[in-house]
C-alpha cells in the first residue's frame, strides 16, 4: 500500500515571502485619505507645506506635481486647488512659510549687522530646496506675462515688509531718517537675487558684505 500524501485537514500553511508582500502592497494601497482622521487649517496647511518642500528637494520644481504633494501629505487634490490653484501659487506660499515673519528678523542692534544678517538668511534659504523652486518658477512663468507679474509681486512682498521691519528699527535708533524711497527698499534682495540667479550658490560672504557697505547703507542713511 503507498503510503497517504495528503495534508491533515487541521494542517496551517505558512504564507510565502510573495503572499506577504502582495498583501501588503493590497492593505497600502487600499489607504484611503479620507479614512484618516480629518486635519484643518494650519495642521492641514503645515502637513502640505512640508510635503511639498520635500518633493522639490527630492525631484525639484520641474517633477512637483499637485497629485503627488496631496499623496505625501495624505489628502486630495481638492484641498490643494481650493487653497492654491496652481502648482506656482502653492510653491510660493511653501517657500515662504519658511521665512521668518519681518517681527521675527533678528534685532542686532545696528542697521548695517541687521542687514548682513537679513542678506545672510536670504543666501541660506537660496541654497536650498527653496532656490531650485525660484529658478523653476522663473522657467515656468516668464512666457507669460501675467503670472510674471503675479510672481514678481508675491516674491516681493515679504521681502519689502522685512526691510521696512529693519528700517523702522534703524529709525528708532536714529540711523536712517524717514521715509525711505521705495525702490531704495528693495534693492538689497534684488542683487541677492541676481548674483544667485546668474552665478548659482553659495553666494561668498564678501559679497553679501560689498552690498551691504557699497550699495544699500549709502542709499538708506543718504
């Protein structure tokens, strides 16, 4: 008589390396967004920004996509185009929540140590995920001349009202005499800007230094 090869009936088979991988591929892939706890406002908002300063770093500007911003940062798409209805307009407000609020510029007791420092935080941000996204930005709206016009007035903002922050306490201190004359104000950033945009990072200290001593304390303090 041959003898029986048949399993016990209460015989357990132990699931394959490809079983357990399969299901789970199946359980992640059956996440749904909107099963997870429901986030709001700045929670919401702070869980996107982050998302999407670490795809620019992973794949810059030209591979952000909206869908993959909502999927890193487990929420729909919805909820990014009802805040940001372009990927330019989400990757300005990520970039600059990274900013320091004007209030918050650090206070050095004089205007030329707050200006170093202002120009010094500037080419720290551009060496990072924040400048691939300018320079993306710029390729992605100068054909048009509307959203370069947008642009140019969201990036300007707050670097305006930091300035204006630094002047206000240089004022205070009787280093400057009020008012400035607007394009006066801007023209720190503006050459941080260029010397990034045309000679890439680092941007050397001594530059930073010559803007500060041979342009911008001759045109506030004159």
């Amino acid at each position: 008589m041959q003898p029986s090869h048949k399993k016990p009936q209460n015989a357990r088979t132990t699931p394959n390396a490809t079983t357990t991988e399969n299901r789970g591929k199946a359980e992640q892939t059956s996440t749904d967004h909107r099963k997870l706890p429901r986030r709001r406002g700045d929670e919401l908002t702070a869980a996107i920004f982050a998302a999407t300063l670490t795809e620019l770093a992973e794949t810059g500007y030209a591979g952000l996509t909206m869908e993959r911003v909502a999927e890193r940062a487990k929420t729909g798409k919805a909820s990014l185009y009802r805040r940001w209805p372009s990927r330019m307009e989400l990757v300005l407000a990520a970039v600059y929540s990274t900013w320091p609020e004007p209030s918050e510029v650090v206070d050095t007791g004089t205007l030329r140590g707050d200006l170093l420092a202002m120009l010094r935080r500037s080419a720290e941000v551009l060496a990072g995920p924040v400048g691939e996204a300018m320079r993306g930005l710029l390729g992605d709206v100068l054909s048009d001349r509307d959203r370069t016009v947008q642009l140019r007035q969201l990036s300007q903002a707050r670097g305006r009202r930091t300035i204006e922050e630094i002047v206000r306490r240089a004022a205070e201190r009787g280093e400057v005499n009020p008012p400035i004359p607007a394009p006066r104000l801007e023209v720190g950033q503006a050459m941080i800007r260029q010397h990034f945009l045309f000679n890439g990072t680092p941007i050397p200290d001594e530059v930073i230094v010559e803007i500060v001593d041979d342009v911008l304390l001759p045109l506030l303090t004159s």
